[in-house]
C-alpha cells in the first residue's frame, strides 16, 4: 500500500526534478514555445511545496486537490490547468483516503490522465504532455496486470514515459504554441513531455 505520505513524497519529488531541470525545459520552450515552461513549472511547484507544509492534507484525495488548485492559480499558460487538472482529477478518483493499493494508484493516475484528455483533446502524435503519459500508463497497468510491484511498474512507466518524450523531437506539433510553427516544430524534444517524463520519473524514484 501507499502512504498518503508517500504520495506527498512523489510530489515534492517532482517539485525538486522540475526545479533540477528548470533551465532544460525552459531551453526546450525557447525553441517551439513561449520560453517560460521550466520557470512556470517551478515556480507552480514550490508554490505547492509551500502550500503542504503550511496546511498538510490528512488524506490523499485532499492532498492531490490541494496540488491541483494551486498549480491552476499558480501557474501560467497551458500548464497550470492541465497538470492542475491532472492533479484534480488524481485526488478525486483517489478518494479521501490515508492509502491506495497499486491498482488504485493506477486508477487514480489514469483519471488524471483523462482530465488532461478532457481539457487539451490532445492525441497520440500530437508532440505534447500525452505522448509520454499514454504509454507510461499503459506500461503501468500491464506491469501491474501482469502481476508486477508497483515498483517494477512505474520504472516500466518510466522508462516508456521518456521513450514516449524522445518519440516527440521528429513529430509535427499539432496542439498549442508550438503548432504555429508548422514543419518549425520538427526536430525539438516537446517541453511538456519532457516535465511529464520527470512526473513519473519522480514515481518511480519515491515510490517503488
């Protein structure tokens, strides 16, 4: 089972590889985007950080509310709303729950996924946050189905995550900023994939 402290682990995790990685995704912006990814995505996740220490949730559905909402009001452009969704919809599924097994966490995780879906309409191929979340989840729940711990799973959702985010550099953007650069857009590695590559990462890492 995990912990909502466990939970609360993964995200400072993340917290800490975005800030890591700040001037990297900020790099990748400058190329398709609008340069700021990597400052808003920091900035939104210590905000976060912040915002769990000075009120600590008791369960896991408040906890990932409480992620969410700040990163929407936190965090500008395309960002804050899709990973505040995917944060949003994570805890709601999730439950006000202290725990979840493995196949609750991949459910919950799954329905964030879903909002993201619901608020982008991104597809497979589109170059954006989708094309490494999709195959790391799907990588998630055939570890899982296949009888796998939750830690082998999310460094099997890991790794395809970040094979998902090296698949965007040949792609054309078809979704946000970058698709206003047409055939400009090929041959750069998609900035939103690249910090949902470390979201899971950071699972991995915390919570296998």
């Amino acid at each position: 089972m995990t912990t909502s402290d466990q939970l609360l682990g993964w995200v400072r995790e993340f917290a800490r590889q975005v800030t890591e990685h700040r001037d990297e995704l900020t790099a990748l912006d400058s190329a398709i985007g609008d340069a700021d990814h990597g400052i808003n995505m920091a900035r939104g996740m210590g905000a976060v950080v912040e915002a769990l220490e000075a009120n600590p949730p008791a369960t896991a559905g408040a906890a990932f509310k409480q992620v969410g909402m700040t990163l929407v009001s936190k965090v500008g452009g395309a960002s804050g709303p899709l990973y505040g969704t995917l944060f949003l919809r994570f805890g709601t599924a999730a439950g006000e729950v202290t725990e979840l097994d493995p196949a609750g966490f991949a459910k919950a995780f799954r329905a964030g996924l879903e909002g993201v879906v619901a608020r982008g309409r991104p597809e497979a191929g589109d170059k954006t946050m989708y094309d490494a979340l999709a195959p790391a989840l799907d990588a998630l729940d055939e570890a899982l189905a296949g009888g796998g711990s939750l830690g082998d799973a999310l460094r099997a959702a890991s790794a395809a995550a970040d094979a998902g985010r090296d698949a965007t550099i040949p792609m054309l953007a078809r979704k946000g900023r970058a698709s206003y650069l047409g055939e400009r857009s090929v041959g750069h590695q998609d900035p939103g994939a690249t910090s949902a590559a470390l979201l899971v990462a950071a699972a991995a890492a915390t919570l296998g």
